[in-house]
C-alpha cells in the first residue's frame, strides 16, 4: 500500500556536465500521466538530434504500486538507466522522470565512469528542480437532493473534506474529497445521518 502523501517536482530542473570530453544533459520533471515520459523522450530526441545516446529513469505511481522503469538507450547494461533510477529513489521522489542525453567526446569512460557521470547529471537536475509534496485521496460521490445536501456538507466539514457540487434545487451528484482511511467511516456516517437516503459510491482517485 502506498502512502497517500507523496513528493515530486512541482517543474523541471535542468543540468549540463562534461567528463572527458563527452557532454551530458539532464532534464528531471514531473510526470502528469502515464503517456508524460514518452512525450518528453520523443521531444529529447527531436530536440537533440544528434546526440549518441538519450538515457532515462522514471518512478510512477499506477493502480496503487510504484512503477519504476528505466532504459539505457544503447549504453553498456546498468551503467545509465539505473544509476538515474538510483537518484530519484535516493531523493524519495514519485511521479517523475529523468533524461539524461550524452554526446560521446571520443574517449570511453569505463563502467564506472558511466555510473558516475550518469548519476551525477541526474543528481544535478533533481536538486534544480523545486521538491513539492502531493496528497492523495479517494472521491465519494452521494446524488443528493437539495434538502438533504446539508448533511453531505456538515460531515464534509467534519472530515475536513472537500466538496464539489451541490446547491441544486433538483439534486446534483456531489463529489467529496476523502482520505483513503477515512471513506468507509464517511459512508456509513452518511447513511446514518440519512437515514439511508444517501448511499456513498467510490469514485476516482484525486491527487492535489
């Protein structure tokens, strides 16, 4: 289980090195979903053309488990992706990725010349970039008629929950925002409270 508080990058941050003739390039950034590292890979590529290799590591947050990928990009196994993957676990962030693109400068770097070079260019972009932590939560949605929305709103205030919706003379679906831990003491309040007229359904995931 995942905690529902989480940190990560609230922009990018950028980073430019140089070892032994080869440089390198780091660009960390949040990701807003799960199509965000293809989109920003394909636009470093575009971007720098002519670069020797594009290395990247990502750490995702899906369906309440922790992705973490990572790619080497033509560079010898574990000595790019990984040691990017490696900072963004030492700096506890989730949902987010890093490029680091290399321009080759003609002398090899070893192993752990890589290793290094990588890891500090990734190191580099992440302390550039702003740390901000995110909450999580899950909706509850209750289809409330107008005299009874109070109720929604009173153990709203309760939960120090946010509610979306409401104020309709007809009814309206109103959206309250919980954390994980307190929905199933939410909905069984809201019925009581209702004296079964409002039934609280699970919604989406929120993250703010």
């Amino acid at each position: 289980m995942l905690n529902e508080d989480f940190w990560t990058l609230e922009g990018p941050g950028t980073a430019h090195t140089r070892v032994l003739g080869s440089r390198f390039s780091a660009r960390a950034f949040p990701l807003e979903d799960s199509e965000s590292m293809e989109s920003a890979l394909a636009v470093a590529k575009k971007l720098y053309h002519d670069a020797s290799h594009h290395c990247w590591a990502c750490i995702e947050r899906k369906d309440n488990e922790l992705l973490q990928t990572q790619s080497d990009a033509g560079e010898p196994k574990g000595t790019a992706g990984l040691p990017i993957l490696q900072e963004l676990r030492k700096s506890a962030l989730e949902n987010c990725g890093i490029i680091v693109t290399r321009w080759f400068g003609g002398t090899k770097l070893g192993t752990g010349g890589l290793v290094r070079a990588y890891g500090e260019c990734a190191a580099l972009a992440i302390q550039d970039g702003n740390r901000i932590q995110r909450r999580t939560g899950v909706t509850v949605e209750v289809d409330a008629n107008y005299d009874l929305q109070n109720i929604v709103f009173q153990l709203a205030t309760k939960f120090f929950a946010k509610v979306e919706g409401g104020t309709e003379s007809e009814g309206t679906v109103m959206k309250v925002r919980l954390k994980r831990k307190q929905v199933d003491e939410f909905i069984v309040a809201l019925r009581d409270q209702s004296a079964g007229k409002l039934i609280g359904n699970i919604g989406d995931v929120w993250i703010s």
